[in-house]
C-alpha cells in the first residue's frame, strides 16, 4: 500500500512539474523595467511570481499557444486572483507581448537572461567592463554616486546618465549635478561623487578628457567601475524597497 502511495505521489509531482511547448517557452523572468514599466514577473515550473509596483504575488499558471492563465493566491478580500493574458512572442523570445481583456496590444515584457545586458537596454549603450588587475573597492554608497555611462556608439563616443539621456559634458555637467543636488540633504551633497561606468574599448586619452570635464567639480571624487564576478550589477530592485547595487572599482 506505502509502495503505491509513493507511486501516485511521484507521478503527481512529474505531471504537476511536465510543461507544454508554449510553457516551456515562457519559463524564466521577464519585465519591462528598461522601457520605463514596473511589471516583473517569473514562470517557474511549479508556480509564477509577479511584481507589479512593487506588489508581490505567488500563484499557478498554464498557457497554451495564445493565453496565459494565472491564479493567484488571495492576498486580500476584493483582489483579482484569476488573470487571463493573450499574448504573442516575437521570433526570437526575447520579447513578451500581452493584453487583457480590457487593454490593447502593447504591454512588452523582456525576456532578462543576463541582469547587465537586461539592465543596459534602458540606457540604450552595451558596455563591457574592463577587468582589473588590482584589488578592487567596494563603494558602499549606492545613492551619492551620480552615474555616467560611456561607450562607443555609431563610431562615436557617447555618454549618458542613469536616465539614458545622452550628454554633451561640457554644456550638460553643470545642470545635471546642481538638479542631482536638489535631490539631496545638505550632509549628503558632500557626499557626492561620479561613477564611471565605461566600456573597455574607450580609450585612455578619451577617459581623460571626460575626467578634465568632471575636475570641474573638484569636491566631487571619481569611481571608476570594472567588472567583478559575483556582482550584482544592473538587477532590479522589483520590490521598489529602494535597494539597488554596489559597484566595484577604485576612486581615481
């Protein structure tokens, strides 16, 4: 009798965890946090978890070739718990697209394998991070950095900041940090100081010439970031708790 309640234990669990073509298809992450949305939602085999502004919730999901079927748990009295998506891949299933009942086609969710080259869609840059031949140092604050993005683009060196906007420093430095000022306390202005985040590829005497622009700002200290294993760079914060990563480098 124990040897066949194992048995039908074990089958459920296999027929619970077995998942469709499409399911398969549409396991792992995906948001829409690089094109200004706050949707995040994960397909794993057995359950689905979805960020929305923050709101956490867990549930079960099938799909089939064009809807997905989510319920939720009840989190509390008058919340949806059944939600029906239509949706289509595109041809590479990178990209999510979905609608309600009530909505039209738009709502685009991006496949995240890699959180850095998710995160980096934002920008509009592909930076990869030189590696260091030195030890590297931890900058532990996360919101006195104002960051600076840079990387060839077009044959063109181009730099941005953390909203994607591309810059011209010698006409833009100034009001972007007296509105990054305007953010801050007085203690924490002193605080300040720029993170470069650059591609390997930018030359030296190009890094240079940003730092003269930025020595404009002598009070202000430069970071500059590598590559560091094991680092979280560029993973969203879904629960909006105002978490966000440390970058590894040294102050130059």
């Amino acid at each position: 009798m124990k040897k066949k309640l194992l048995v039908l234990i074990l089958a459920i669990t296999v027929f619970s965890c077995s998942r469709n073509e499409y399911e398969k298809d549409l396991l792992g992450q995906w948001n829409n946090f690089p094109i200004g949305g706050m949707s995040d939602i994960k397909f794993y085999k057995d359950s689905v978890v979805s960020y929305e502004y923050g709101e956490k919730r867990i549930g079960k999901w099938t799909a089939d070739s064009s809807k997905i079927h989510i319920n939720f748990n009840k989190k509390f009295p008058g919340s949806k718990q059944k939600l029906t998506l239509h949706y289509k891949l595109n041809t590479h299933k990178d990209s999510l697209i979905t609608k309600t009942d009530t909505i039209l086609w738009g709502f685009v969710l991006l496949r995240v394998k890699d959180h850095w080259k998710h995160y980096l869609k934002g920008i509009g840059l592909k930076i990869n991070l030189p590696k260091a031949n030195f030890n590297l140092v931890k900058n532990e604050s996360t919101w006195n950095g104002v960051d600076l993005y840079a990387a060839y683009k077009n044959d063109s060196l181009t730099i941005k900041n953390e909203s994607g906007i591309q810059l011209n420093l010698e006409t833009d430095l100034k009001p972007l940090i007296f509105g990054e000022r305007s953010k801050r306390k007085e203690e924490e202005i002193d605080k300040m100081n720029f993170n470069l985040i650059i591609d390997k590829k930018v030359t030296e005497q190009e890094i240079d010439s940003i730092k003269r622009i930025l020595n404009g700002f002598p009070e202000m200290k430069i970071f500059r970031v590598y590559e560091y294993i094991g680092s979280d760079y560029g993973k969203y914060d879904v629960s909006l708790k105002g978490n966000k990563w440390n970058w590894y480098g040294k102050f130059e």
